[in-house]
C-alpha cells in the first residue's frame, strides 16, 4: 500500500515513543521508507540505534550536524519525504508546531516542510484537555494538519481519559488514507454507525441489532478517497476501520454530543440506528425483583441527531446524509423523511423480512436527494459504501 512512498517520522519524547519503533517496522512492512528524526527528549526513551536498525535509515538528531548539513539540509530532509508523520506528538511539540517555533530539527523541519503533517498526539490528560493545549489543536487542525487519536483509556502515568497515542494499526492506517490520492483529501466527514445503548440501570439497557457493517463500510470508503474521517460508533459487533478518528459512544445523547464537537465538517453520513427513546426513569442502582410488583419504565424521546444537525443554521455541513430503514412504500416514506429532518439527501433501503438485508452482507438502497430517487441494483455493503462515497465526493468537489 505504500510502496515507493517516503515517510519522514519525527518521534517525540512521550512514553509512547517505544510504540513508535514498532510503527516503523509496520510502516515499512506496507512498503514505505522511513526516515526517523528523534528529539532531545525522544532519546530519553528510545535509542538512536535501535530507530536506526529498525529503520534500516540513518537516524537524523541535530539541526547542526554538519555532516546532516552537507549530505541532506533540513530543507531538503523535510522535502523529500511524502508525508511527515509526528508519533508520539508531546504537548510541547504541538505548542510549537501551533506558535511556529523552529528551535531544534524537529521543529524546523515541521516549519520547513510542504507536506502534510499527520500527528499522533500523546500526553496525559489533563495536558490534552488544558486549554493552550486544545488551543494549539484548533489552531492546527485549522491549518490542515491531520490528527489521528489520542484514545481513551489507562495511561502510563495511571490516569485515565484521552490522551493515550492511537495504536500502531491505527496510525498506519491514518499513513495510508493521508497518503491516498483521493478526491476527498482535505476534506472532513463524520460518520455516525452502530447501535446506541440506552441504560436501564447499571447492568441492563435497550439496544438493537444494528451490527454497524454499513457504517463502518462508508467510513472506509471516504477514508479510501482521501477523506479525514470522524467515526462516531455506538457499541458495534465490528471493529471501526483503521485510519479514521474513532469517538465510542454508548447513548443517542453522547452521540448527539460527539457529532456536535466533531464539527465543523464538509460532510456528515448518519448511518446509525439511534434508539428513539431513553429510559427517563433511570436507576442509579441495579433494580431488584421485589414482591411489589414488576418495575414500570418510563420513556423520553432521544435527540434526533440527523435533524439537529440538518437543521442547524450557521456550520451545519455542506452536505448531510440519513439513511431509512422501511418495510413499505419505501420511496414516499423517505422522501416524507427527507423532508422531515431537513437532510440532503436519503438513503432509503427495504427492510423488510423477506430482503434478507438487515444483518446480511448485501442492501438494496434508493437515494433520494433534491433531484429524485435513483434505485441502485442490489450489492454488497462495501459496493453500496464506495459508490456513496465517490457520489459524496463528486458532490464536494
Ligand atoms: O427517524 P428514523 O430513525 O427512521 O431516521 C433514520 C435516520 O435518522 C438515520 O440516518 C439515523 O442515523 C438518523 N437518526 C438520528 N438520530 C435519531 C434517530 C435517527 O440521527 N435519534
């Protein structure tokens, strides 16, 4: 997949920098060459030698290197490669990236470059969600610097939340849809999938059988065309697709509030079964069987995430996708949905029983958009998912 491909790999010095020797050799497994600069600090945690073996490169440290200066200057290191890629992306080096500070090789080199600058940032979480630091992300993201990750979860310094670097897959992934030559690159998109879960109470919740298989295979697809792709899944059978920011949610209210802070977007595909209602009655505690009789659930509507965002004036994406799922008079029934929410487009599809669709490998879908409905013959879910991305691309550009 990226064969040919230069990849210059600026590693940070965060903890997470020994995934990044793992990620060289993945890197290069796919085919790449990788050149590997280490700052001060990275060498705190991972040797010049071992990146360099790895690498099977040279390992570039000191912007006055002489030697560096007279085989290959910063300039040209910074040039040559296709993609500089930032793992693991400490705080201070995103502060400098944000604030144009060129005071090592590193960040002259970020300076330096007219390529696109993919990070994985790593740090603790409180150092993530501080403001300068969420500062300086807006201010990249402005400036069309790629990010994939941080995950959630248990970090090295014993805290948890945001902030742990995205896994070595999922960065090769990011490598390769930042490398696509796709006509979705520099654009953004979420992509909503998956159930949602709605508690009960501690240990129960209403759910349903949506397995994610379509919205996962639509992220990929964008992500293939070049897209930089926000994934918002509910708790799905299957795993989401390398290469996409990925926001795990449990109910219909998270995942209205992920979608809300994952944009601005180009583009938004809601491709997720979000229940309809949530338990208002809600217990705090597991509810036990008791002689009173049989607990009564109280229900309140859920968020209709589809319309809020079709409908929200000032920043609502350029194009915004929902998706119908009917078992009669399927074209009039999402048609009078289209309107409804106030979507871009509607794609409809005939879930009835006999289709074999829902839970299956195939779908039969109906777009329907301002101009009409247009039948697509019956395909697999990865068809369907490409050919809605490349319509969602022909629409962008
Ligand atoms: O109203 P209905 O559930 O049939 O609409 C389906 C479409 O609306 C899908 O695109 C689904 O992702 C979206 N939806 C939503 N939030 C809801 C309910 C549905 O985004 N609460």
């Amino acid at each position: 997949m990226l064969s040919g491909k230069r990849v210059l790999l600026i590693i940070g010095g965060g903890i997470a920098a020994f995934k990044s020797l793992d990620l060289i050799r993945r890197l290069r497994e796919q085919g790449a060459t990788v050149v590997p600069v280490l700052t001060k600090a990275a060498e705190e945690f991972v040797t010049p030698l071992s990146t360099s073996a790895l690498a099977a490169e040279k390992v570039y440290r000191d912007l006055f290197d002489l030697t560096d200066e007279a085989e290959m200057g910063h300039i040209e290191l910074s040039r040559a490669a296709d993609l500089v890629v930032v793992a693991p992306a400490t705080a201070d080096l995103l502060g400098k990236m944000a604030n144009g500070l060129a005071n090592d090789l590193a960040s002259t080199l970020l300076m330096a470059t007219d390529k696109r600058v993919l990070v994985a940032p790593a740090m603790n979480v409180r150092m993530w969600e501080h403001p300068a630091n969420q500062r300086n992300v807006a201010t990249l993201r402005g400036d069309g610097v790629l990010f994939i990750g941080p995950d959630e979860g248990e970090m090295a310094c014993g805290e948890f939340g945001p902030g742990r670097m995205s896994e070595v897959p999922e960065i090769v992934g990011a490598v390769i849809a930042a490398l696509a030559d796709g006509p979705l690159r520099g654009k953004h998109v979420v992509v909503t999938s998956g159930p949602t879960h709605e508690p009960i109470d501690p240990v129960r919740y209403i759910a349903n059988r949506s397995s994610g298989a379509q919205g996962t295979a639509i992220a990929r697809a964008l992500s293939a065309l070049g897209a930089e792709v926000t994934f918002v899944t509910g708790p799905a059978d299957i795993a989401p697709p390398a290469g996409v920011r990925v926001v795990r949610v449990q109910t219909a209210r998270q995942m209205l509030e992920a979608v809300q802070g994952a944009l601005p977007a180009d583009a938004a595909v809601f491709a997720a079964a979000v229940a309809d209602w949530h338990v208002a009655n809600e217990s705090g505690r597991k509810m036990k069987k008791t002689r009173e009789g049989l607990p009564v659930l109280e229900f309140a509507e859920n968020p209709d995430i589809l319309a809020t965002v079709s409908q929200m004036g000032q920043g609502r994406p350029g194009l915004v996708v929902g998706f119908a799922a009917e078992t009669d008079d399927v074209i009039a029934h999402a048609t009078a949905k289209r309107d409804r929410k106030g979507c871009d487009w509607i794609v409809a599809n005939d879930v009835s029983p006999a289709t074999g669709i829902m839970g299956g490998s195939e779908n039969a879908v109906t777009v329907i958009s301002g101009d009409g409905a247009e039948d697509w013959p019956r395909m697999s879910k990865d068809q369907v998912a490409a050919r809605l991305a490349a319509k969602i691309a022909e629409a962008l550009t």
